[in-house]
C-alpha cells in the first residue's frame, strides 16, 4: 500500500501495487508443465511410429517365410 488511511488521494495516484513475483512463478511453472507435456507427447509419437515400423517388418518377415513354406511344400 502506498497511502495510509484516510490520506489524500487524487485521480492517477497509485495506492496499491501487487507484487507478481508469485504469478510469474506460477506461470513459469505451468509454462514448464506445457513443455514437458508437448515433449511426452512427442515421445509418445516417435514411439507410436516406431511400433508401426516394427509391424511392417513383421508383416514383411510374415510374407517371407509363408513363401519360403510355399516353396518347400512345392
């Protein structure tokens, strides 16, 4: 506070200031919980991508030993 009570006041004058150290903090904060949401998102993508490939070759490795069993049977 920057005026005691009943102390003068004209129109413009500041009479209360409110410090933003703690909102700063709480948004850094929340800023940083973004960041590491985005990043575990990102993760989870590669992750999901890599899982896909892992299929294909599966599905490929699949396709070579059916042949293969094919071709022994023939």
């Amino acid at each position: 506070m920057n005026v005691s009570d009943f102390a003068s006041v004209k129109a413009g004058d500041v009479i209360l200031q409110i410090d933003p150290s703690d909102y700063v903090a709480k948004r850094e904060q929340a800023k940083a919980a973004l960041e590491a949401a985005l990043a575990q998102l990102k993760n989870l993508a590669n992750q999901e991508q890599l899982q896909r490939a892992a299929i294909t070759q599966a599905n490929a490795q699949l396709a070579v030993t059916q042949a293969n069993a094919d071709l022994a049977q023939t």
